[in-house]
C-alpha cells in the first residue's frame, strides 16, 4: 500500500489543524436551520441529574431552550417549527466511544463478512471461502473478516492446513472478529514475500509450529499487514467516500458522535487524518468524529505531521492518543495473570510494561489525553502500574482523564485502584452478550468470567464508565448495547445471564452511550446532554427506553436523528 499515493481525494500534505478549523458546512451553514420546537413528548436530557422536560427548542445548530412547554415556546418567539412527537421521547444523540471508522468503512467495503451472524461453523465459513474460490479467477484475492472460532464451532484457527486444502491458487487472508488475530493461506504469505525467515514485529507474532515453520495465523496488526496490505482493492478503495457513506448508514441507529481509536492503523501513516479531515469537509458527514493516533505508527511520525491534541474542530477533532497493552481474550492473547482454561498460556503484552509507561509519559507530557487498551487482568495491572507511575513523575491525571479499553477482566483491588487514581473505563459490551458462553467454557471458567465487564461494580465504586461496540468487533447499535447492559443475556445461551451482579439500570446504561462518552471523548462542554448552549444533537425514539421489557429495548424504533441541527435520518 502506497502511503503517498493512498488517498484518492486529491487532499495535499498539511497538518490536521490547517485542513480542519471552519471546513465543515454543517457549522458554516449553521444559521439557515431556523428555529424547532419539539413539544408534546419525553425529553430525557441526561443531564446530571437526568432530568425529564416537556419540550426542546433547537435554533440553527444549537440547543435555544429545555423546559416546559410554555418555557420554551416563549423562548423560541414566534414563526418557529413545532413538531408534534405524540408521545415519543427524545434523547441526546447517542455517542460510541471506541469504533474503527476509517479502517472499518474501507474493510466494511473491501472484506467479505464470514461471522457468527451468519455462520455458526468453521466448516460453514470454509464451505463459503471454497464456493467464492470456485467462481474466482486463479491469483485474485479472496479476503473475509469477522471470523471467531471462539464461537464458530470448529478448529481454533484457520493454518495452512484448512485454508490451503480450500485453495493454493488465490491468496486468502481472513481476518478475525476482535481485529487482533488472521489467518492466511501459503499462497498469500507467497505473493507477500513473507517467508519462514520473517522477524515477528515488536508487539506481533507470525505463529510457528514446534519445528520453526510458519503455519498462517498471525497476533496484532504490526504482523497480518505485511500480508494485507498487498491485497490490491485495500489501495483502490476511496477511504473517504467510505468514511461518510458508513456514518450515513449509522445515522438510522441514532448515531450522532462516533470515534477512531487506531488513526493510522489504515494507511500506518498520518494520512489517515487527511482521510477525517477530507471527510468533514464534504459537508456530507452525518456524525461527528473523536480520533486517536495509533501508537504503532510512532509519536515522533505524528509529531512531525503536526497532528496534536485537540486539533480540528466540533466535527472532527483529535481527542486522544492510543496505546495497547495486550490483545483479545477470546483470541487467547489478552494478558492474564493466570493462565487461560486448560493452558498453560498467559497471552500476550504488545507492550512491555516499561515501553507503556515511557510511551505514556512521554505523550502525557505533552497534554495528551491517554486510551489505552487492555483486555487481560494482567494487562489492566500494567495500565494502572502505568498511571501510577505517571502521577508519580508529577502528571496530573485529571488532565490525562486515562481510559482503559475494553477493560474486560476486573478484580475488585483493580476498580480500588482504578478511582484512586481517577482511571475510567469503556466496555465492550458485547463480549458479554456474544462471547459470554464462550469465555465461561473455555476461555476462563465459570469464576473468572464473572468478572468480565464489571459495569455495576465500577458504577457503584464512582468509576466512571461507557459502553462501545469497537466496530468492526461488533455492529454499533446503541439500544442494543444498553440492553446487552441492562440485561447481560448471552446470544448462544438466552437464558443464561452472566454474572447478573453486574446489571446495570437502563438510565445507567443510557449515560454510558451519551453524557459519559462525551466526558470521556474531552466532548461534554458541546454534546452528551440535553442542555442549553450545546450542539442540537438529538435522536427521537417510538418508545421510552425505561418504559419496555428490558429484552426489547433493542426493538425500539429509531424515528429521527438530527446532528448539528438538521435533521440527518427519518424513518
């Protein structure tokens, strides 16, 4: 993949801060919006003390009035808009704190889905790579994402066995749901150039067998794109095109504020925020962006693109940096402080526990916000190891505001730790809905998997905390999460509700897609709630979440999602 000749719109090299300040039309265009009253309904403004209010008014693109019916009709004067929701209720546009948009729209679009949503077996996904073989010609490229044999019965991993036994003619590459994990046929390292004499990258395995030779499974990103990145449709695709095509379809979902937790990881280079900022000046994005540069691309390489903390402006904007500290539970590379079930095997640091707290002084230091990935209960040591360190050396955490991703696997001196030193945490909620089986059988064991997204247990501690889909690991859906939250059923077993301690109440849930992600996004002064002065992002829903069976809060119907004042989605 050319790095230079990446993106195809035709932006020129320039600083993140030069591109973006007053590119967006929906901020320039703002006062041709007017004035809208929506009355007649249920406003949850999830604000701090979750207020309920009879009706909004928006003016061009922000909040004019919360209140009463009367308040703010008085306040929007007259020839305003009123909108009759008829009993609908109306909540802050729903925030998702940790997806993959830029890689994910182009993967979205380039990858073929072999997932648990459509097949249950290995043997199903081989079935399906076969046929595509059968009717492709010799030497093009066969590429699938989403595969998870943590829940896909079958082999554990797709080798050079099953995957040349399908075909040695094209190369195939298969990428696995958490994104950390692929697998690739003999004929794709061939083509690649990566031989039995390849070095595994710092942070990333080729895997090998007893005797040294590689077998096509690959851990971490910095190892599988030696092979991906010479699939020839991952160069062709338009990223931007892709970028705003795959916002337009999240705005059905509500969706008015999404993220990039691993800018650069599509390009490895800081063209990816060329890609963001090229976006947003199309005028066509219907949610606003929060991104993080990736540490692998390298600090001094982002420095020296003069990308810095805070650059852009409300639609696209840096608000972070991000490091990693091990890989995926369910991928067996999440670092543990005791061996996964039926192993001997620990995971993997993609960090050595000194490399991520020099990465992180040196970052913080220089005003950076800090996400930091950690799935293992090891790993999650090695973060707060991390950030003690930092308070140490004289960083000021509340400034750092340090996240924990993903935050999987919780002990409870963890969470002690985690508000001592002010450290919050984002949950993949999903693993407990679509993995949660999987983790109890046989990643760790009936005891261990209880403490896997220990929502309840940060809440009551003060920790604060979000939910997120960390697409493409999992389709964001915002009322599907809260549900996952409220509910904590498994997909495999319906029944079966693991670890029902950790339920959380469906206003708990609701923050944690809005007012929390903002906090956690450096967003709340702008998005989050519903309040005065802030942008007019709003999604108006059929029913009152609070108000249903909480294992139908995913059936609620979306009506209207309106991000910077215009209204983006109707059904």
């Amino acid at each position: 993949m050319s790095r230079r000749d990446f993106i195809k719109t035709g932006v020129a090299s320039a600083s993140l801060a030069a591109m973006l300040p007053g590119c967006s039309k929906s901020n320039t265009e703002a006062a041709t919006h007017g004035t809208t009253v929506f009355t007649g309904g249920t406003v949850l403004t999830v604000d701090d003390n979750f207020s309920e209010a009879e009706a909004i008014a928006i003016r061009d693109n922000r909040i004019l009035a919360v209140g009463t019916d009367a308040e703010v009709r008085d306040a929007a004067g007259d020839g305003a808009t009123v909108v009759d929701l008829d009993g609908k209720s109306v909540l802050p546009g729903f925030i998702d704190p940790h997806t993959h948009v830029i890689a994910g729209s182009v993967v979205d679009s380039v990858m073929d889905y072999v997932g648990m949503a459509k097949y249950g077996t290995v043997a199903e996904v081989l079935a399906h790579i076969a046929a595509r073989a059968s009717k492709t010609p010799a030497g093009e490229w066969l590429v699938f994402r989403n595969f998870d044999p943590a829940v896909q019965e079958g082999p554990d991993a797709l080798t050079f066995a099953e995957l040349d036994a399908v075909s040695t003619d094209h190369p195939i590459f298969v990428l696995n749901a958490s994104g950390h994990l692929a697998y690739a046929n003999s004929k794709a390292f061939e083509v690649s150039g990566v031989t039995n004499n390849v070095e595994d990258p710092p942070g990333g395995e080729f895997v090998r067998d007893a005797s040294g030779k590689l077998v096509g499974v690959m851990k971490n990103n910095v190892a599988f794109l030696k092979i991906a990145s010479n699939y020839p449709a991952m160069a062709e695709a338009d990223p931007v095109e892709g970028l705003v095509g795959l916002l337009g379809k999240w705005s059905e979902r509500g969706l008015t504020t999404v993220s990039e937790l691993s800018l650069g990881a599509l390009s490895q280079s800081p063209a990816d925020a060329q890609v963001m900022a090229a976006a947003a000046r199309t005028g066509r994005l219907n949610a606003r962006i929060r991104a993080y540069p990736f540490y692998t691309v390298g600090a001094e390489t982002w420095d020296q693109a003069s990308v810095k903390q805070g650059d852009g402006n409300s639609l696209a904007r840096i608000a972070g940096y991000k490091l990693v500290a091990d890989g995926s539970n369910q991928g067996y590379t999440g670092l543990q402080r005791e061996p996964y079930l039926d192993s001997d095997d620990r995971g993997l640091a993609y960090m050595a526990p000194e490399e991520l707290t020099a990465a992180a002084f040196e970052r913080a230091k220089k005003g950076w916000h800090l996400a930091i990935h950690g799935n293992g209960d090891a790993a999650v040591d090695n973060i707060l190891d991390t950030c003690e360190a930092l308070r140490d050396a004289g960083i000021d955490l509340a400034k750092v505001r340090p996240r924990i991703e993903h935050c999987s696997i919780l002990h409870d001196d963890q969470i002690a730790r985690m508000k001592e030193l002010g450290v919050s945490a984002s949950f993949l909620i999903g693993h407990v809905h679509y993995w949660g089986v999987a983790m109890r059988d046989e990643v760790f064991g009936e005891k261990k998997a209880q403490l896997l997204d220990r929502c309840r247990a940060v809440e009551d501690a003060g920790v604060g905390f979000t939910l997120h889909s960390d697409f493409m690991v999992t389709d964001p859906v915002p009322l599907h999460m809260i549900e996952m939250a409220v509910t904590r059923r498994t997909w495999k077993e319906p029944d079966y509700v693991l670890a029902p301690q950790e339920k959380i109440s469906v206003e708990s849930a609701i923050r944690a897609v809005t007012s929390e992600a903002a906090w956690q996004l450096f967003s709340e002064e702008e998005i989050g709630s519903l309040e005065k002065d802030k942008f007019a992002d709003l999604v108006i829903l059929e029913k009152d979440p609070r108000k249903v069976p909480e294992d139908t809060i995913k059936d609620i119907k979306v009506l209207e999602t309106w991000m910077d004042g215009r209204q983006v989605y109707q059904a």
